[in-house]
C-alpha cells in the first residue's frame, strides 16, 4: 500500500451552526490487490452525532495538481497592492 495512490479518502462530515460543514480527513481506502473490495486505513475515528452514529465518508482523491493551486491562492489585500504600484 505503501506505493500505492489510494483510491478514495476517508473524511468525517462536522455540521457548524451558522456556517459551511467541515470536512475532516481520517484516512484512506485502497483497493483489495484482488480487486475485490477496499482496505480502509484510518488515522483517526470519528465521534457520534447526536443520534449515536459515526459516518465516514469516503470520496475520490482530488488531483494534485488541482490542490497545489488551490494552496497557492492567497487572498488580495487591496492596499499592498496599490502600495507596490506606487513604489
């Protein structure tokens, strides 16, 4: 496994009231060397909701190239800007 790209990620889904849900990572799945079914490796566990169940959802992993940029965006401070046109 340890060469080998994950075919889906762990995530535990936290609901805030009053803002966006938070995605939490716990790990990974990657396929059976069979093809048949998935070992799930978790580096954490979630806590129960309110009702008593632990939900784990598993997505496919986004491209990297498509983190890289996301990382790379900063948020625009107006005035630095308009002070380095000026300098």
């Amino acid at each position: 496994m340890a060469n080998q790209q994950p075919a889906y990620r762990a995530y535990t889904v936290i609901k805030r009231e009053g803002q966006d849900d938070y995605w939490l990572a716990l790990g990974a799945a990657f396929p059976h060397q069979s093809g048949d079914g998935f070992n799930v490796i978790l580096q954490a566990l979630p806590l129960p909701s309110t009702d008593g169940t632990c939900k784990i959802v598993l997505r496919p992993p986004k491209d990297d190239s498509d983190e890289r940029s996301t990382q790379r965006e900063e948020p625009r401070n107006t005035q630095s800007n308009n002070r380095s046109r000026r300098s």
